[in-house]
C-alpha cells in the first residue's frame, strides 16, 4: 500500500462492498464528495490493489439448486513443495469457489459447489481419492447459506 487509508476511502469501500454498482455520482452523494474525487480514489483503490476485483454473485437457483460443501482436506506430507502443488490445483478447479491454508487439525478448508451429490463424488475422486498426497478428507454439505460474503468491516 503506497498511501494510508483515509475516512472517505473507507466510506466509498464500506458502500462498494455493498453494492459495487454505485455510481461515483452516487457515491459522492452519500459522502459528500465530489463525482470527480470519489472517481480517482477509486481508480487509485483498483491501481494499488485494495480493491481486488468487481465481481458478479449469481443466484444459485437461477440454474438450478446448486449444493455446496465445506471440505477439510489433510495432506500427507507438508513439504513446501506439496503444499504449493496443491494451492494451484484448488485455483485451477472451477468448483472450488474458496480455500483457506489453515492450522488447526487440518491443512485446508475448501468451499466447493457441485450439482448434485453424483457430481460431488465424481469430482472427489478426482481431486482427492486420486491424489497420493491427500491424507484424508472431510466434507460438510450445507443445508442452508445463512449469511454468505466477503464484506471486511472497516468502521469510519
């Protein structure tokens, strides 16, 4: 980060995160600030990487009920290596919507999407039955999303 974070900054992110489709208009009306403003610190927040993507959240409904698992993965061995490998392959899987390197009893926690439970097992054994370096694993379907998100509270 090339600048420190002011309170109009943290104003503009606490709307985005809310609802990326503000206007800087908009925004400059909620905050008080100018359109012209509020749009360089936008484009300077996109540039410095604080704001890391603009992203769509599609209902899952909308193309029929997609089930969803929260999946502890354990590796065999922990060498940086394995661990690295593994990283790419969870970026590379297009169900694997989240995954966190955790400590704990378990090395990852993955949120993974399938159809259904069929699709789930082909792709279990996929990624994990198949691969010499997971341990075990350990998924938990979800029955109902009771609050899903990536807001970060960053106060005033």
């Amino acid at each position: 980060m090339t600048r420190s974070i002011d309170s109009t900054d943290r104003k503009i992110l606490n709307l985005l995160q809310k609802d990326n489709r503000l206007s800087a208009e908009e925004l400059g009306a909620k905050i008080g600030a100018s359109r012209s403003s509020i749009q360089r610190r936008i484009k300077q927040l996109r540039t410095e990487g604080i704001i890391e993507a603009d992203i769509s959240i599609i209902k899952s409904s909308a193309f029929g009920q997609r089930m969803t698992f929260i999946v502890e993965v354990e590796l065999e061995r922990e060498r940086i290596d394995l661990l690295d490998e593994f990283r790419r392959s969870a970026l590379a899987l297009d169900e694997v919507q989240q995954c966190y390197y955790v400590t704990g009893h378990t090395d990852f926690i993955l949120i993974v999407t399938a159809a259904n439970m069929e699709d789930y097992e082909i792709f279990t054994r996929r990624v994990f039955i198949e691969n010499p370096n997971i341990r075990r694993f350990h998924s938990n379907v979800v029955v109902d999303r009771v609050k899903v998100g990536l807001h970060i509270p960053l106060g005033d």
